[in-house]
C-alpha cells in the first residue's frame, strides 16, 4: 500500500502542474499547445538528460546515443495501448500541431542519423554540421510552435 502514496503524488502533481501550465500560456496569450509541447517533453527527458552526460563522462556514447533513440524508437508503441483502452483509433483525431510536432521529430532524427552515417568531421563550436543543424531546426520549431499557439 505504500506504493500508491508516490503514485498519488505524482498524479497530484501532474494535474496542478498541466492545470498551471495551462493558466500561465493563458495569460500570456498563448495556447497550450505551447505548454503541452515543450514543458511535459523536457520532464519526460529527464532520464535522458540524466544518462546522457554521464555515459559520455564514462566514454560510453553508446549508452546515450541508444537511450535517446531507444526511447523515441518505443514510444509510439503507446498509440497502439490508447487504441485498446479507448476502445477507438486515436491517430485519426491528432490535431495539426500534433502532425507539425511528429513532422518536426522526424526530421531532427533524420538529421541526426544523416550525422551518424556520413560523420561530418569540420566542427563549429565543438559540434558537428549535424548537431548545429538539429539546434537550428529545433530553435526555429519552437518558435514556429510559438507563432502557431498565439
């Protein structure tokens, strides 16, 4: 019975964290399509971002490399298992922002996988042409996600 307590924690938190999310891009003027894209995406990271600079440390990029696309790799899995317990296809009802958001992954992992098979060696700030590109592309799906929201 312990277990439930963290897990009622956490649910707690997810509803007032989504529900003041909601109220501050509210204010602001923004949708929160905004919220929904980026905060709950940074907090589902989090694991990543933990192992990811640390297998580097230990010299095992493997480890963070698989970890990364492992789980992107897994996770629309999920559509299957909302499918069976909404008793409905969920694919069909994904709005515009969701295809622009799957449209804006797909090529951020194309881009990184351009980068894995052709191994650009010239560097700009200690980064590949490939992860310059991912920062751009991402900096600018942001901003594209922003105008789209407001």
């Amino acid at each position: 019975m312990r277990e439930a307590h963290p897990c009622r924690a956490t649910l707690v938190a997810g509803v007032v964290i989504e529900r003041s999310g909601e109220e501050f891009f509210a204010r602001q003027g923004l949708s929160g399509v905004l919220f929904g894209a980026t905060v709950p995406a940074v907090a589902t990271t989090l694991p990543e971002i933990s192992t990811g600079p640390t297998s580097t440390r230990l010299g095992d990029h493997q480890l963070a490399v698989s970890d990364i696309f492992g789980g992107n790799a897994f996770l629309p899995v999920l559509f299957l298992l909302a499918t069976v317990i909404s008793g409905k296809p969920v694919l069909p009802a994904a709005h515009d922002t969701d295809i622009r958001l799957t449209a804006l992954g797909v090529i951020l992992t194309v881009v990184h996988m351009a980068g894995r098979i052709f191994r650009p060696r010239r560097q700009y700030a200690r980064m590949g042409i490939d992860s310059v590109a991912t920062v751009v592309i991402h900096l600018l799906g942001i901003a594209g996600r922003a105008t789209i929201a407001a």
